[in-house]
C-alpha cells in the first residue's frame, strides 16, 4: 500500500493525507521489522540451546510446545 500510496500525485487534496499515511505504514513496518528480528533472535537461542545434552532438564520452565519441539513464527503459527 505505500507504493500505491507514493503514486498519489502531488497536486491532488489527498497528497497530504497520502503522506501522512505512507509516514504512518513506514513506522509501523519498521516497528515490525524489529519484532520479527527480535522474535528470530529468540528462536535461534531456543533451537542452540536444544542442541545442548539434556537441554530438556535444564529448561523446565519451558512453554509444553516448544520442549515438544514445535515452533511458530512471528505471528504464533505453527511450522
């Protein structure tokens, strides 16, 4: 949608508020962009330290799913 958003030209009265939302999309991806990185972060933790012995003892507080092995992506789904 921004691109669609960038093609809106300048000399129309919905430029201004085509500009306001392209600022508002960018902030937002950029704010998920940062989740997504974070979240993978986290996952590669999680799958070194099951490459660890007995990496299920030492994690008990574990969520059930992820001892199990599964994992989700950044919007909680299952892989």
């Amino acid at each position: 949608s921004i691109v669609a958003l960038e093609k809106i030209p300048n000399n129309t009265a919905i430029y201004p508020v085509a500009q306001r939302k392209i600022a508002e999309y960018r902030a937002n991806l950029e704010g998920i962009n940062k989740r997504v990185v974070v979240e993978q972060q986290a996952q590669g933790e999680v799958d070194n330290a099951k490459k660890q012995p007995n990496w299920q003892k030492r994690a008990p507080e574990l969520p059930p799913l992820l001892r199990a092995g599964k994992r989700f992506t950044h919007l909680g789904r299952r892989q």
